[in-house]
C-alpha cells in the first residue's frame, strides 16, 4: 500500500465524491460556529427553504463581539446584541448545541472545542474563522471557512474542497530559556514570510513539537494561517491522549479504546512524501516580538528592524508604509521601545497554560504604572480554573484586573479597542493595522514577553529576569 | 439556486500596488456586524479610505478621479488574514467584479469563486507591466475571458492565461450552485456516514 501523511489519511478517508477536475466534497466531522461568520449562512438556508442536514455535528458559542465586563447584563452594544441574539434564535431553530455568554462552557471557540473533548484526532473540523486550524494540534484536518462554505456544512454535512499540498515544517533540538511555543511560530512565519505556506497544509513535526505541551501545540497550530497555510497539525501521541481522556465529551470506556486504536494509525508513515520540507533548529530561537504589519515582520527580541537594503526593491514601498504606520524606522532595536498596553488572551495564547506563566512571573512584582493591561481568558473554563489555581489573587496583588472571556482586544470587536497611535504588546496573533483598534500599533509576543514588559512598562526580553 | 453567470469582461482598472493587503484593511473587524451579506461596500477599505471623521482621504486610490472600473489591480498575497468573507461581499458591493494579483490567499480566493467575484491570478512580471501601464495611462482597459482563461490589456498589450479550477469555471460560466450540487448527492453523503462510523 502506498505510504500516506496523516493529512492524507484523514483527508481521504473523508471524501464522498471526488468531482472529475474539481474539488472534493469533504464529510465533515465536527462543525463550530460563532456569531459573526453564521448569520447569513443561515439566511441562504431559510432562502432555500432547507433545515440543518445534522444538527448534531454543529456546536455554538458567541465569542467575537462579547463585552469582556459585566457578561450578566445584556450587551451594550446595540450590533453586537443583535448579532449574538441571533446566534441563539438561529440554534434554537435548527438544535444546535449553543454555549451561551453566561453558560459554564462559554468562550473562544478554539479554547471550548478542545477542553471540551469535542475536538479529536482524525477529525475533519471546520468553523468560520480562519484560527480554526488550532484544532490541528490534535492531528485533526481543521481549517477555516467562507460563511458560503459554512452554509455548506449545514446544508450537506459536507464543503467543496480541492486538496492542499503537502508541507513538513520540522524543529529539532532544545528551546533556549524563555522560549515558547509562540516564539517557535513566530520565528517560522519570519523565515518563509506572511504567505510562505500558501496552498500547502503543513505538519509540524521534530523534537521540538514532539516535547511541547497540548497546549503549547494548538499555539502553533493555530497560527499557520498566518503563513497563508490552509491549516497545520501535529500527529497525535501519548502527550494528546493524556490531554483527551476524562473530558467531558470524550469517548469513554470501550469506544474510548476503539478510538484509540484509530488515532495510534494515524501519524504519517516514516516513508511518506510531502511536497515542500522545511528544517529549523529550536537553539537558533530567541524571543520573538513582531516590528510591522504583518507577522512575517518579527524579530528576535535583541535584533533590530531591517534596514532598507536587507528589502527586495519590490517590497520596499510596503515595508515604508508599514513602518510609517508603526512608527518605526529601518534598523531601530525593538527592546526598550515604548508600550501603552498589553494584551493577554485569545485563541491564541488565552489558554489555563499561559495564564500561568503571565502570573508566574508576575507574582511578587509590580504592574508598571504607565501601562493599561487586559487580561482576558479564553474561556469560562480557563477562568474557573484561574480563579481556582490563586492566579487570579497573583494578578491582582501585582496590580493587574483578570476580565471575563472572549476575543476581545484581538480584533477589537467589542469595546476592548487599543487608541489610535497607542502601542501594544499583545499575545494575540495578527498586528495589522487597525487589528486592535484604528490606528493602534501592534507587537505580537508570547505570554513571557509580555509579563516582562507588563512589568518594565517597555519591550522587555523576558531572559533578563531568568 | 441559480448564480449569476460570469463569462467575459472588459473594463478599466483600479490599482493598489500594496503586498500582502490583509481582509482586516479590505473591510476592518468593526463593520462585521451585519447580518446580511449587503452594504459592505460602504466601509471597503474604509481605514485607507476615509480619516477618522469620516472625510475621504484624497490619497487613496478609491477617492481619485484618476481611476475607475470594475477590475481591481493588486499587490501580491492580496486577501491575507481572516476568513471572513465579508471581504468578497465588500469588494463586489462596491462594485468590482475581477481582482488581478499575483497571488491570493487561499481562504480569500475560494470566498472570491463563492460570491462571484473572480480572482485572476497573473505573473510577477504581467502585474508589474500593467501597474507600470496604468501609472501612465489610467483609462487603458483589461479584458477576462473565463472560457478561454485569458487576460489582455487592451488593445495589443500583453497578455496572459489564468488558471481556474473546472469544475468553478464551468459553476461561473453556468450560473451553478455549489449548494444545489451537495443537496444532489445527500443520498451518498448518508452512505458515507453508514461506511465510515468507528
């Protein structure tokens, strides 16, 4: 039998049709929603006259425009609220599981599906939201979709997909002291550049991933797209089972067994192809923090921002006009540059791990007083569990306010906005203009480079304090 | 449900020589809002295209006199970032039917085909000449031939061909449904479920 990759394997396993000269049409597993991708997707269906195909395989939570105070109230924002009271009309006629903002499982859709159990390996999953490739981290085939793709779903079960190429990005080695998995990321979408893995799905793979946490994994997994990859995952080992098993939805029992057969078949076979493969060493990494307006444009924390020559002749107007609107010039350092803000949450790096090493660091210090910092979690979950840990009462004895979940100050969909000119170090993952607010100017960095600045009130390399 | 048919176009062009033009500038996460897919026009570009009272920045391309048309013209990786495809609906609202860019992001280019607003992707080379081109002369006009997959600047510039999946083409060319097609084959995607159970 041919050898195959784990992309391979899911994929095709998941296919119903194959349209001659055409896309697939791709069987879908798990499909989650979330308030502003749904709506007119749910218009086309009632335009048609057709329900959901299968209800079941459809999970919603509001997350995108939720305020990140006072959840108990209803929403302030007269768009957001019809948005979100949408959401809930939209399930409750057509049963689809809906979490809800003051229900126990709220939050970021990319935190609720894996500490729910609902995401697992060998899952073809898909949401309308281009993060969703975080769910990859399970070895799952998770991307994000068009809101007529989303229609899609809930019409047949199924989207029209053209298979991606083949990528293996692999990192081998030890990480250096105060490097994290955000860094890894960043460091990977510097090297081969914001659309460097266009058209591929990528596997990540090496000692480098194989010794990363569950979650520390979905980091990486959920900022492919910001490479221009369709999605990214890492083949699943004794490291997700152990993360899967007791959660609440879970196989159990002897399902749990026959799943786990299933997902120990799954890893790519030791001789299988890929059509693109990149090899980086996890010592060359140092903390990494973003100087412009795309995550290609990052740096290891004690470099500088390019200088004009080191930029194609072609890219040199964008590079000007991104700069400009940063603030920045060409060969500047970045540590010690000014901050007014720092971001901790989202789907990216709003999960029970990074809060704990924000307040790890942060016990016995103090917030720097120049600074606004909004702690946000990812989930009702991960607020519990804060609040239960004492990582709460560590924040607030040095000075900082834990809010309630949701995307928040990622995209600044809910009042959670950064001010015009005004710089953020922001554990999120997209610095484009205008991403945490108009005007505002993002840096992207990991939860450790934002304690450190949290506390010095400037970019700050976290390895100063270690 | 039938679309609208797409087969060939000729008109003047829009250009943004700017790289890597990320869904968030195309339409910012603010005006995401609406529960219809109409209107996002109004807020197209709408960072770039408008200071912070609300007044047109004469700067930006969509506020010149100099151009106009129905093809937008730009830099490479156009579409980066989300997957909202409220980018698409944008773009068509205000009333581009074609983007020519060297390359496009995935996500973006399957919700361009989706919404009927065609994504023509061209050579470095052919995308330099035509900004080039249309830096000296902006009333120079482009025509998109979906059958025969060919780009041309008019009337004897160069010109090009453009891939496109056939099975999209032939939706575009027809005026197919991809929804109309999944609900067509139900009877299998329920045999699949019966196979594949673990």
């Amino acid at each position: 039998m041919d050898s195959k990759t784990i992309f391979d394997k899911i994929w095709d396993r998941h296919i119903v049709v194959n349209i001659p000269e055409g896309p697939s049409a791709l069987y879908i597993d798990r499909h989650f929603i979330h308030e502003v991708t749904s709506p007119q997707a749910f218009g086309g269906l009632k335009e048609r006259g057709i329900s959901v195909f299968r209800p079941e395989k459809t999970v919603a939570t509001p997350d995108h425009n939720v305020p990140t105070i006072n959840q108990h109230l209803t929403i302030h924002e007269e768009l957001s609220r019809v948005q979100v009271d949408k959401l809930t009309e939209n399930c409750r006629d057509h049963n689809i599981t809906l979490y809800g903002l003051n229900n126990p499982f709220n939050g970021i859709v990319h935190v609720i599906g894996p500490e729910l159990g609902i995401t697992q390996p060998g899952m073809t999953i898909v949401c309308g939201d281009s993060h969703t490739s975080t769910h990859g981290a399970f070895g799952s085939v998770a991307f994000g979709i068009g809101t007529s793709e989303v229609e899609m779903v809930l019409a047949s079960q199924c989207v029209l997909q053209s298979k991606p190429k083949k990528m293996r990005i692999n990192i081998d080695g030890d990480l250096q002291r105060g490097v994290a998995s955000k860094d890894i990321i960043l460091y990977i979408i510097s090297q081969i550049s914001t659309g460097g893995a266009t058209g591929y799905f990528v596997e990540y793979a090496g000692s480098a991933i194989r010794s990363l946490s569950m979650e520390s994994r979905m980091t990486i997994c959920n900022m492919s797209i910001e490479m221009g990859a369709r999605g990214g995952l890492i083949a699943p080992d004794e490291v997700t089972f152990e993360y899967i098993k007791g959660r609440e939805f879970a196989p159990k029992g002897e399902q749990w067994d026959q799943k786990l057969e299933f997902w120990k078949s799954l890893p790519s076979d030791p001789d299988a192809a890929f059509d693109k493969e990149l090899f980086f060493r996890a010592g060359d990494i140092e903390p990494m923090i973003t100087y412009g307006t795309n995550p290609g444009m990052g740096t290891g924390i004690s470099g500088k921002i390019p200088s004009l020559q080191e930029i194609d002749n072609a890219s040199r107007n964008s590079f000007n006009k991104s700069l400009e609107y940063m603030g920045f010039s060409p060969g500047e350092a970045m540590e010690g540059k000014k901050v007014d803000y720092v971001f901790v949450g989202s789907c990216t790096n709003g999960r029970i791990e990074d809060l704990r090493i924000f307040a790890s660091f942060v016990k016995g210090k103090r917030k720097a007083d120049n600074l606004t910092v909004w702690i946000v979690p990812g989930s009702r979950q991960v607020e519990r569990q804060a609040e239960k840990e004492g990582i709460r009462k560590i924040l607030e004895e040095a000075g900082f306010e834990m809010r309630q979940p949701g995307c928040s100050a990622c995209l600044a969909m809910n009042e959670d906005k950064i001010p015009e000119g005004k710089y953020a170090v922001s554990t999120s993952n997209r610095n484009f203009e205008g991403r945490q607010g108009p005007g505002a100017r993002t840096m992207l960095a990991s939860p450790l480079t934002a304690a450190a600045t949290a506390i010095t009130g400037r970019v700050t390399d976290p390895r100063t304090f270690l | 449900m039938p679309i609208e048919k797409f087969t060939t176009l000729i008109s003047e062009c829009v250009p943004l020589p700017i790289e890597n033009v990320d869904t968030d500038q195309i339409i910012p996460a603010r005006f995401l809002k609406a529960t219809t897919r109409e209107g996002f026009g109004e807020n197209l570009f709408r960072d770039w295209r408008y200071d912070k009272t609300g007044k047109p920045k004469e700067d930006f391309v969509l506020n010149s006199d100099r151009y106009s048309g129905e093809i937008l013209v730009a830099g490479k990786n156009f579409g980066s970032g989300s997957s909202r495809e409220h980018a698409a609906w944008a773009l068509k609202d205000y009333g581009f039917k074609i983007v020519a860019s060297s390359y496009f992001a995935d996500i973006f280019k399957s919700n361009s085909l989706n919404t009927g607003l065609l994504p023509v992707q061209v050579s470095e080379s052919f995308l330099a000449r035509l900004f080039e081109l249309l830096d000296t002369d902006p009333s120079i006009k482009v025509k998109v031939d979906l059958e025969n997959q060919l780009i041309s600047i008019l009337p004897d510039g160069p010109q090009e061909n453009f891939e496109i999946n056939t099975y999209k083409k032939n939706c575009l060319l027809n005026g197919y449904d991809d929804i109309d097609y999944l609900l067509s084959i139900k009877a299998k995607i329920s045999d699949w479920e019966k196979r594949m159970v673990i």
